[in-house]
C-alpha cells in the first residue's frame, strides 16, 4: 500500500497515527474498564504504547495488509481513538474491523461516523466483499453500534478470545457489499 488514505467526515479526520499520539494511546489502552472489551490486556507503561503504535503501522507493510486510523475531530486535535481494517484476505476480499475510543468521545456518535467512513473505503479500495466484527457479548454499545452500521449478527464464537486469564466468546457480525451499498 502506497500513501497513507487520510479520510474525513463532517467532524472528522482519520488520519496516520503518529509518535505524538502516544500519550492518548497510553490513556486508552490502560484503562482496564475500556480494554475488558478490546481483547488484549491493558498495557502498563509507555513502551507499551509505543510498541502498539509501531504493530499497527507495521500493519501496511503485511502481505495482506490492514490500515489503523487515528480518529481525532476537525476542530479540535487530539487523539480520540482508533479504527481500522485488518486481516485482509485478498482473494476472499473480506478483512475484520476493529476500534476503541477514549471515554470522553464516548456516545457522541463518532465512532459511528468513522466507520461509515472506514468501511466505504474498504468497499471502494480493498476491493472487499465482506467486513467481519467480533464483539464480546457484554459489549453492548459495540453491539448496538454494528446494528446500526447495518452489521448482521451471524452467531457466537465459543471461547474464540483469551485476554485477562479467560477465554471469552464473541458475537459474529458482517456486512456486506451489497448491504452497505443498498443503504
């Protein structure tokens, strides 16, 4: 993948994340409320950030490769959160979908907005035919928000994620081309 695909929407800008988004990576992804749902364990120190910055740039670079975007509003910079489109299978044209945000952006309908966006692009430039979702089931404002991206629940994974010392089951979710183009 060539340039980084910088993609706005009426508040927003999703854009490359960078070294100085570090510190809002640190203070998303050590809040263990936050990452009860993100499937990882929550990082403890700055190296840790870091390291995360570096494994989603290093996304582009994969044979199948995925994008992260760092969500921050037009008006207001700053690191809100992040989205992105990751495990590309190119012949099957379909990827996942993955993306947290900070408290404070939380219930505005952001991530909505990104989303739609994200999710146009990899219609239009990945060429996909489906965008796979795995959500834990206590998620429920990451499950309302796939509804209403027009994401349909397929089923549970049973115990499909290990995070925090246990194994969790996941909803499955997908859209489709022709469902998001039928919006």
């Amino acid at each position: 993948m060539s340039d980084f695909p910088v993609l706005r929407t009426p508040r927003l800008i999703l854009r490359e994340l960078g070294p100085a988004d570090v510190p809002a990576l640190f203070a998303i992804h050590s809040d263990a409320q936050a990452m009860q749902w993100f499937g990882t364990e929550p990082i403890t120190d700055y190296q840790q950030a870091e390291q995360l910055l570096a494994l989603f740039a290093s996304w582009r670079t994969l044979a199948n490769p995925g994008t992260r975007w760092g969500i921050e509003r037009h008006d207001q910079p700053g690191l809100l959160g992040t989205c992105g489109l990751f495990k590309w299978h190119r012949q099957w044209r379909s990827c996942a979908v993955g993306f947290e945000l900070a408290k404070s952006a939380q219930g505005q309908g952001l991530m909505g907005e990104a989303l739609q966006a994200i999710v146009g692009w990899g219609f239009a430039h990945m060429a996909l035919n489906r965008i796979e979702a795995q959500v834990h089931p206590q998620n429920l404002a990451s499950l309302k928000l796939l509804e209403r991206q027009g994401f349909v629940r397929e089923g549970v994974a049973r115990q499909a994620g290990y995070w925090l010392g246990a194994h969790h089951d996941l909803v499955q979710y997908s859209l489709l081309r022709a469902e998001f183009c039928a919006r």
